[in-house]
C-alpha cells in the first residue's frame, strides 16, 4: 500500500522542510517488512507517547495521557503513527508561521509557506508516499495548506469525525479531516475516523456515512467567489472547469450567492469568540507550562503565564473574542454572527437543490514567500481565507484538489457538497484525478 | 479600538500588554472592527443556532466510569499531599 521512507530520510526531510513537532522515539516500525503504512497527527490532536502542544509554548511540556479518537482509530487499524505535525498556534493562521516552535516549508518551494494551519500536514503528505495525514480545520485549516502543497485535503461534515482529544479552537467550528496524495486514500480512512463517538456528543447526530457512488452532474460557481483572485489562479481555474465540462461531462451553472461577503466577518467573531472562552484554561496551572509562583495573586499568576507564553496572533484573537463578546457588544457582533450563518448555510442549501457541489478555488494566490507573508497586515491575512470561510462557517463537507500549476507551484480547486454528503466529494476526487496528473516535488538529500 | 479599551480587555483576557503591544493591537483590531461592521448590512434572519448542524438528544447516561488513571492526571500537576496547588485567592 505504501513505500515508506527510511528512518533517516524522514529526519533528514524533517530537518529540511520542518514538517514534525515531534517524531516517534521508536521509528523502526519503517522497516519492518511489510513496511506499516503510516500517519501523521496534528500536534492538536491528543497521541500517546507525544507532547500535545497545538503550536504553542503555553502547552510545553504537556503529554496527554489518552488518544484523541481519530488517532486511536487510525492506531487500531495498525498504522503507524511517526509525529505530530507543525502548526500555527493554536490553528490561529493561514501560513503555518504563527508558530510557537518550527515553521514548515513548502515542498515545492522552500523560500514558500505550506499554508495554515496544518502547514506540516500538508508537507508531510506532499512529500512522503502513501501517507496520510489527520489535520484539523476551523476556518479552512485544511484546505488552505493542501492547496498551496498540491495534495487533496477532506474537511469532513461537522460532526462526523469525533473531535474527543481534539484541542480547542472554535467548538461550533473544529473539524478533524485527512490530507492525502489520491482519492483512494480518502476513501479508505475517511469510514475508519467517522462515525458516532460517546466522547463527543456532537458526533452523535450524524446519518450513517453512505459512501455508495453519487456521480456528481451538475455544479455551481458563485460569481462573488470569482473576484479578488490572482489571474494565475483564475486562469487555472477556468481551464479545469472547461476540462471538468469536457472530460467528465460536468454541467456548470453561475450563481450568485450574496451572503457570501458576511462569511468572513461572521466567521471571525465566532472563532475569536469561542477561541478566547477556549483559551482560559491555559493558566499555569493544568497543562503545559507550570507557574511555580504559587504566592502570587491568581490574577498575576494567571496573567504572568499567558502574558509570558501565548504568540501574539493568539493574543490578537484573545483580546478580539474578549471584546466581541463583552457587555454591549454580544448582539451586534456574536448573535448576529450566528444570524450570519444560518443565512449563509440557506443559501447553501438553496444552490446545492439543483446541483451536486459548489466550486470555487481553494485560495485566491498560490504559496507566498515567507517575505510576502511578513508585510501582511493581520485583517490582510485574514481576508486570504475568504474562499474557505463559506463551508467551514456552515459546517458544510468540502474538498480541495490539485487543479493546475503556476511556474511550479500547486493551485487547488475546493468543491463543498450538502451536509453528510462525503460521497460527492469523493466522486469528484476520484474522476478528476483519474485524468489529471497530480506532481509531487522531486527531493534530493 | 483606543488604548484604553485594549488595556481593559486586555485586563478581562488575564494578559499583561506592553506599551508597543498596546499600540500595535490597538491599530490591528481597528482595523478589524471596522471590517466587521459589514455585518450591520446583512440581512436579518429570524433564526439562529449555536451549530451548524441541529445537535438536540445527545446527552448519554449519567453513570460513573473512569476513562483515565487519575494517578496520571494528578502526576502532571503541581501537587502536595495529593491535593492540587495553586496561587492565593485573596
């Protein structure tokens, strides 16, 4: 099923490109024969065995002792799990730079960001065979980093894989989804990490995953999600609708979908809002960093650890989410916010009547250079994730896929079906990447 | 946002901001904000949910089980003589 690397490949890889956290003490598992295929985890999601840090120092030092369910799930099927993969912190980014430890480098550009928040996701399965890796989206966590290393990245349904060991970001928003390099793949884990979990009760909701063939018809492309790109990525994604027409007699309809343009702002709200309440517990006393300054005032105590270990793009997002939800602004910016959603997930369900996906690209540029990244302001950032907003605010199941290149470097194609309905997403990765050769870089030690 | 308001908020988050930070967030989150005042255009919606699927009828049993050897979870705290130590309240 899988060629895996040699133990010393991987830590060279690792060494180069930043990919891991954290690497299994014990990787002999890579030669044994039959080698055992293997998997990465989100340093977001609880192992045993490793630290869980979710990118940032507040969390050093804390070694969960149980397994979030999907890593347990991909362990009880015999995968071998080789590390926990390099994050923003706390999924608080687009480019895998807000780092508390190793910023990952894109694999077909090392001067380029992976994308965010799982930035080491995305360039562990871009850069080892047969992988496949767990990562977690918010806001587009997923989607974001697959696309800029040319690999498929599956943002379940929320709700559909167990979020229990999961660390916190946004609980309205978290999902865990896989990062592989063909459609198979997907196809293989996706029933293994799904299903209902009494640890989380909101994966108790779910309609069994029906994988049975949907053969996706007919799609739509929102105008509203066609501006703002760059011409290279337009470019790109005109040609694959026309190859999508042409090869695979896909009908493709415009629409218009309005409340698009509130997604974002909604969408931030709600992530900084439940991320700063999430964000409490880190206080020096139950995970990670340990204040030994026990004769201090809990105010100082508290505020001396936090003040001391967070990043300042989760600082950014405290204070925001602290704001938004204070006395006076609850109804102008977080129950309208909820509001804001609804109506997107309407017009959602609206288009998605008469079609079987909506197709956007995944991200408006292909992988900036670090130095780009640096002299974006924080709203600029933020708006980078316009395009992967829409699904992730509205719980919606989306997948990206390679659709092109520009002087080298990977654009992807995000397509989101109706809730639970994984099988459109599945049938759309398996006929287009039947026809479209999907490049992987080429690395010499 | 002015400084001042940072420097509340910044109060209620328990973190401590120096003057530079002050400054910067102040600047960042203005920004922000203003950007979010497109909510004000959207339109109104009668209904609203905390998720994003209909999550009702999901509260399992009440009954004791241990899930984790508390043993573990005590060993990565700061303990003395078994109980959990922590700052001073007043």
């Amino acid at each position: 099923m899988s060629c895996c690397p040699s133990p010393e490949r991987l830590i060279q890889l690792n060494e180069r490109f930043r990919i891991f956290s954290e690497l299994a003490d014990d990787l002999s598992g890579l030669q044994e024969y039959p080698p055992r295929p293997t998997f990465s985890a989100k340093d977001s999601l609880c192992a045993v065995g490793f630290q869980a840090r979710a990118g940032s120092r507040i969390l050093e030092g804390y070694r969960p002792p149980f397994d979030a369910t999907p890593v347990w799930r991909m362990r009880q099927e015999g995968m071998l799990l080789i590390g926990k993969t390099n994050m923003d912190e706390f999924g608080f980014g687009t480019f895998s730079t807000n780092s508390g430890y190793d910023v990952p480098r894109n694999p077909f550009d090392e001067d380029r960001a992976c994308g965010g928040s799982s930035g080491g996701a995305a360039a562990a399965t871009s850069l080892l065979e047969g992988h496949v890796a767990l990562g977690a989206s918010t806001g587009g966590s997923i989607s974001c980093p697959a696309s800029f290393c040319g690999v498929l990245g599956l943002t379940p349904t929320y709700g559909r894989v167990s979020r229990y060991g999961l660390i916190d970001y946004g609980n309205s928003l978290d999902k865990v989804g896989l990062l592989a390099r063909d459609a198979a793949t997907l196809r293989t884990w996706l029933p293994i990490i799904s299903g209902p979990d009494p640890k989380d009760p909101t994966s108790c909701v779910q309609p069994m995953l029906d994988l049975t063939p949907r053969r996706v018809e007919r799609v739509a492309v929102p105008k509203e999600a066609m501006q703002n790109l760059s011409s290279g990525v337009e470019a790109r994604f005109a040609e694959s609708l026309l190859r999508l027409q042409e090869e695979h007699d896909v009908l493709i309809d415009e629409v218009s979908m309005p409340s698009l343009r509130y997604a974002l702002s909604a969408y931030y709200v709600l992530a900084t809002s439940e991320a700063s309440t999430n964000l409490a517990r880190y206080c020096g006393m139950r995970f990670g960093v340990r204040n030994s300054n026990i004769s201090q005032h809990f105010n100082d105590f508290f505020s001396e650890t936090r003040s001391a270990n967070f990043g300042v793009e989760a600082k950014r997002r405290i204070l925001l989410g602290t704001y938004a939800r204070m006395v006076g602004f609850r109804d102008r910016y977080y129950m309208k916010a909820l509001a804001v959603r609804q109506l997107v997930i309407s017009e959602y369900k609206r288009v998605l009547q008469d079609h079987d996906l909506v197709l956007t690209p995944t991200m408006p540029f292909v992988a900036p250079r670090f130095s780009e990244i640096e002299r974006m302001r924080p709203l600029e950032a933020y708006q980078a994730d316009f395009l992967t907003v829409p699904p992730n605010l509205a719980g919606l199941p989306h997948l990206t896929l390679p659709c092109g290149y520009l002087e080298g470097l990977p654009v992807g194609m995000q397509a989101v079906a109706s809730h639970w309905e994984e099988r459109a997403l599945l049938d759309i990765a398996e006929r287009w990447t039947s026809r479209f050769h999907v490049r992987f870089p080429e690395v010499s030690l | 946002m002015d400084i001042e308001t940072v420097r509340k908020v910044a109060r209620v988050a328990r973190l401590r901001l120096t003057p530079s930070e002050e400054m910067q967030f102040a600047q960042d989150l203005e920004e922000v904000l203003q950007y979010f005042s497109l909510l004000d255009e959207a339109p109104q919606v009668e209904t609203h949910d905390f998720n994003p699927v209909r999550v009702a009828d999901i509260l399992r049993e009440d009954e004791p089980s241990r899930d984790v050897n508390a043993e573990r979870l005590r060993d990565s705290m700061d303990t003395y003589n078994d109980m959990v130590r922590g700052p001073r309240l007043s």
